[in-house]
C-alpha cells in the first residue's frame, strides 16, 4: 500500500490541471488589476495610437505648398496658374516678386515646390514657338518631390495638349486620336486614401507593443519580487505556470484587438471587405505567438527593464521597419528582403491588409496561416522548455 501510495502522488502532479492553472491566470489577472497604470496603458495605446496615426500619419501628397513667379502677367499665364491650383493637388503659398524671393521661400521651407512662368510666355504661344516654364522642387523628401513632379508634369502636358487640339481645330485638321488610350481602374482603395492602408497595418504594431508591455516583464518581476520562490517551492508545473500568465494577457490582447478593429472601421471608415472571424483568428494566432515571445524574454532577462528593452528591439522595430507596414518590402535590398521572411509581423501584415482591402480567405493566406501557427507554437514550446523551477 505504501508502494503503491508512492506511485500514485507523481501522477497527480505530473498531469497539468486545471485549477492550478485557473488559479495562476486569477493570481494574474489580480496582478494586472493592482496595476492601475500598466492596465490604463494597455487599454488606451491601441486609442491613442489609432488616433495619432489614423491622423497624423498619411502618404497622401496633396496641398503642395507653392510659391509662383510669373513674370509675363498675362490671362495664359493666369489660365496655366488656374490649372494647378484648382487641383487638389497644389496651394498658392505666396507670389514672389522675384528670382532671389522664391529661392529664399524654398530654402526656408515656406513651400516645397516653385513655379516660374517666363515673360515672353504667351507671346511665345501665339506665334507657334516652343515655350517652357521652370519647376523647381524641394528635394529633400525625395519621395514627396517625385509625386510633386508626376503632377506638375500632368498638368503641364494636358494644358499643352488643349491648346495644340485648339490650334488644330482652327486649321480645320480636326482632333487627333491617341493610338493607345489607357483607361485606368484601381483595385481595392479606388479612392486611393492611405488610411486604408495605415489602419490595417497599424492594427499589427499596435498588437506588438501591446505584448512588449505587457508580457515582457512578466516572469522578470516575479524574481524581482522574490516571490516566484514561493511559486518554485508549489506543486505547479512549468506547463500550469506558463499558460496561466499567458492567459490574461491574451484576454486583453483580444479585447485590444476587438477594439483597434471596430475603431478602424467605425471611425476610420476602413471597410472590412474580408471575413472578420478569420481575421480574429489569425491575428488571435500572431497575438499568442508575440506575448508567448515577450514571456521568453523575460525568463531569459529576469530584470524588468532589460526584458523591455530586448523586446522592443526584437519586435516593434522590425514590425514597424521590416513588415512592410511602412515600407514596401520589394523596395528593399535583397539580404533585407531575405531577412524578412524571418519576421511574423510580415505574414500578419499581410493577412490584415489582405482581409480588410481585399477580403481573400484561406485559400489565399493558407501559408501566412500556416506560419503564424508555426510561429505561435515555437514560441510557447520555448517558454515551456526555457523556463526551469530551481534559483539559479
């Protein structure tokens, strides 16, 4: 019987139960709860983020600031200067008197873009002469420069078109067709406005940040404490002890999650064209995988500070950098892109943008799926394997 009574006590504990892992996730919970500020934190960055970026952050150029010269005062050249600031494109910032008055306003940051309309402008177009007018642009944002260009190109080319079709309908040749017309159609953001593009993305960092704060100083501050002694010197497993922490912060990753989704939506007007229980699940995936993460960090760094630290480097830079959240990733150097592959906020980011501006299913995200589920279960398998009871 005593033999017996020995063989049957390892068993109880080796098997994961439920109560004690009940009872780590409400000794968390409580945890988070005593923490007015880290819970006010995790429940207001996806707010605020969402706010500051959903408005702040854009990609849309519009309302250039421009200065003008025009040096030949005449209606063709107030008919060209109309051209450019009736488009939404373009906004009179101020009329140089001169050469030397326009540089000065450019070199200032007064306007990013400069126009100059020479003298002999309209005599020029009346007596069938080439004419040209002088572009100048701030190139210190050279992305915001060459769409500045594209524009003033645009504009320029339709104008002169206009007056040869003019021209030549007074010599009674009549019009001349283009032998290719192009008839453009965009997909998925017809209105090309790049909160559809930020929000979705946003909704990946947001999830980021939120497992850095939370969950990287998790196991930290039980040592720091001294109190994951007590917890050692318990009967609960690596396993129970783990899960337990992991399921709190879980909850309110969802929560978190739930909310970036409907403010998008609701505030943002970014439409959801995909299946919302697909997105949950998939970002529920990557949700899991990235606070799985945070705890191994803070087994491995035991300091709160220092575990905050490393995740930060391991998990918003590269969300916010190397996801293509921001930046496109075919733009990217080669050995960049090559890294990439090994980033999960890649494969998320594609799945966001994919079931919000798209509405692709699995057949489509099949491999992102696959890969975030790959990610998720590497992460807790490592939690479970690197954390050890015993003070080391």
């Amino acid at each position: 019987m005593t033999v017996g009574a020995r063989c049957i006590v390892p068993l109880q504990t080796t098997k994961m139960k439920f109560v004690r892992l009940k009872a780590i996730a409400w000794k968390e919970f409580i945890q988070i709860f005593r923490d007015p500020t880290s819970l006010a934190l995790a429940l207001s960055i996806p707010v605020l983020l969402l706010l500051l970026f959903g408005y702040a952050l854009t990609l849309d150029v519009d309302r250039i600031p421009t200065v003008v010269h025009d040096l030949d005062r005449t209606s063709r050249s107030r008919d060209l200067l109309d051209r450019f600031l009736r488009s939404k494109y373009f906004q009179l910032e101020a009329v140089a008197d001169n050469y030397a008055d326009l540089q000065n306003k450019i070199d200032h940051g007064q306007a990013l873009m400069g126009l100059v309309i020479p003298a002999n402008f309209s005599r020029d177009l009346e007596a069938d002469r080439e004419t040209t007018i002088q572009i100048l642009v701030d190139g210190t944002d050279a992305n915001t420069a060459t769409i500045a260009l594209g524009y003033a190109q645009a504009i320029v080319t339709l104008y002169s078109q206009e007056i040869l079709a003019h021209k030549m309908n007074q010599l009674g040749v009549g019009s001349i067709s283009p032998p290719v017309e192009p008839r453009i159609r965009i997909w998925f953001n017809p209105d090309m406005e790049s909160k559809n593009f930020i929000v979705p993305g946003l909704i990946a960092v947001i999830m980021v940040i939120l497992a850095t704060i939370l969950t990287s100083s998790t196991i930290a501050r039980e040592w720091e404490r001294g109190t994951m002694e007590q917890l050692i010197s318990t009967p609960i497993r690596n396993s129970e002890l783990i899960l337990g922490k992991l399921i709190p912060y879980f909850g309110i990753g969802m929560f978190d999650l739930a909310l970036t989704v409907v403010m998008g939506h609701f505030l943002f007007e970014v439409p959801l064209r995909g299946s919302g229980f697909l997105l949950f699940s998939l970002a529920g995936l990557f949700l899991l995988g990235a606070i799985s993460q945070g705890v191994v960090v803070s087994i491995i760094a035991k300091n709160q500070l220092l575990s905050s630290q490393i995740s930060i480097v391991l998990s918003y830079l590269p969300t916010f950098i190397l996801s293509g959240f921001i930046f496109p990733i075919d733009n990217m150097p080669k050995l960049i892109q090559g890294i990439t592959y090994v980033i999960p906020s890649r494969y998320i980011v594609s799945v966001l943008k994919g079931i919000f501006s798209k509405g692709v299913n699995l057949d489509i995200l099949w491999l992102e799926a696959l890969l975030l589920a790959v990610y998720a279960s590497a992460m807790i398998i490592w939690a479970l394997k690197r954390f050890q009871k015993r003070i080391a």
